[in-house]
C-alpha cells in the first residue's frame, strides 16, 4: 500500500498511537466515507456538513481559526485495513492544504499518521 506521496508533509509513525488519535479506519475500509465521517465526528462538524472534501476543507478552516498555539492533529488506520489509495491521496491533500493555511496565519498545524496493527 502506498500511503502517502513520497513528498508530504504528514508524519507517518509506526509507533503506537496516543488516546487522542482519530481513526480514518471503519468496517476494516479506508475510504472516502470513512475519512469524512471521522472528521465530521471528530471536529463536530455541523448538521449541514455536505460530506465531501470541500465541505471538510471549509470547516476545518474555522478550525484552523480558532488554534492560538502550535497543535498537532493526530490519525490512524489499521495496518490491515483495504484502503482506497485515491481517497487517501485527498485526505493527504486536505491536511497539506490545511498546514499551508496554518502557516500562513503563523499557526504551527502538524498532522501525524498512524499505522496501527489490527
């Protein structure tokens, strides 16, 4: 499984996982469903959340905005889970966008991935 592109900014860790980790894991699937669900779940998204990437994108925004020091957002998937590599691919491009704004606004955001074992 190839999981990140080979130029990201994502940490990708081995390691066990703290308590605060957001698993991008569901029904042993890494997929676009699962992604956005666990990121509405987990940031509170509201009611109107139109589940998709772009939608996510604007609300983790807000989120963004709120952030006075320097944070670190926390995921996982299970080492055993079928992942869908393009869903992924956005979901990394989400983060790396969200960094980017971070940055600009002075804000250290730094995104860590997990990889549990099932």
């Amino acid at each position: 499984m190839n999981l990140l592109s080979i130029n990201s900014r994502i940490t990708l860790l081995g390691a066990v996982a703290p308590a605060d980790v957001i698993s991008l894991t569901a029904n042993s699937s890494v997929n676009r469903e699962s992604i956005l669900n666990s990121l509405q779940t987990s940031f509170q998204f509201p009611d109107y959340f139109g589940g998709n990437f772009d939608a996510a994108y604007d609300l983790l925004l807000d989120q963004v905005d709120t952030l006075k020091q320097a944070t670190v957002w926390r995921f996982s998937i299970d080492s055993k889970a079928a992942v869908d590599e393009q869903a992924l691919a956005c979901w990394q491009q989400l983060m790396e966008d969200l960094i980017d704004y971070a940055s600009v606004k002075g804000i250290e955001l730094d995104v860590e991935l997990y990889i549990k074992s099932c």
